[in-house]
C-alpha cells in the first residue's frame, strides 16, 4: 500500500470554506501571502516588484492588514492593488486552473502516481474544512485521512474540543 502523507483538497479559494464568510476566509489568505515568499508582480507588464503593499510592517497578524481589495482569480493567482498598480502572485501553481482542489481530482492525481490512500492536510489559508474532509472521506471510504484544523491558540480551549467531537 502506497500513502500519500500530505495532500490537499479544498473548496474554490475565494469562497467561504467553511469561515464565517468569503472576506474571513480572504483575510487569512492575505496574511499567507504578505508573508510568503512567492515574488509579487504587476499585472500590467509581469515585472516583479520588491513590496507587496499588503500589511504594515512588522507584520504581526492580521490587524497589520492593509484594505487592498484582495481577491482570489483563477490559475493559482492572487490579485490586489496597491496605490494605483494591480499586483499578483502565483501563490498556487499555475496549473490550479479553478484555485480549487476536489476529491475527484486528487483521486485522478492519486491513480496517476499509483497512491492507495491520502493524508489531507489542513492550514488556515485553505477554510476551515473539517466538514469537507469529513465528506470526501464517507464519498471515498479508506481513500482519504482527514487531520483536523483547530484553532491552535485555544487548542486546549473545551469549545475546540466540542468543536472536533462535534
């Protein structure tokens, strides 16, 4: 048996995903992407620029977040403004045509590479995706381990342990 021990699948960036609402879930993708480091360039002309424009620095978190009209588009890019210039970053590759990872086509990923069974990974920039991993996992019984995404500042909180017994 073949496993996978880092995979992902996760709902259209731009979307909810399990957050409270889309401009929840693009907050925390904002705070990935001001600290990565993936070049940023301008949309106009592809030319790689040395600021991102996205939080004030040092940044601490999100409250360092600048407002910059932020958004998610398609083929791994992330698209703001800063001053009068439009930048992006491909912070997914390219190839992530629809900024989104189904169980279908992980399942399409795993059979090309001969992978039994997949261990789904979790971090805040892809949502909250408890439910989600939940689901592709009684989709496709023993295809798929789903690890949980808490809240690791309250971890030992009881709601969060409710949270994942829930």
């Amino acid at each position: 048996m073949i496993i996978d021990s880092h995979a992902h699948i996760f709902p259209f960036l731009g979307a909810p995903a399990g957050y409270a609402s889309s401009a929840e879930h693009l907050r925390w993708l904002q705070l990935y992407v001001a600290t990565h480091g993936q070049p940023a360039r301008r949309l106009r002309d592809h030319g790689a620029v040395s600021e991102r424009g996205l939080a004030d620095l040092p940044i601490t978190g999100q409250e360092r977040l600048r407002s910059v009209d932020f958004r998610v588009e398609e083929n791994g890019r992330f698209v703001w403004r800063d001053g009068k210039e439009q930048l992006y970053t491909h912070f997914m590759p390219p190839s992530l045509q629809t900024n989104s990872s189904s169980a279908e086509y992980l399942l399409t990923e795993m059979a090309y590479a001969d992978v039994d069974v997949a261990i789904l990974q979790n971090a805040h920039l892809y949502g909250r995706l408890n439910e989600y991993f939940a689901s592709a996992s009684a989709r496709y019984p023993g295809r798929f381990i789903g690890l949980a995404e808490v809240d690791e500042a309250r971890a030992g909180d009881p709601s969060q342990v409710a949270h994942l017994r829930s």
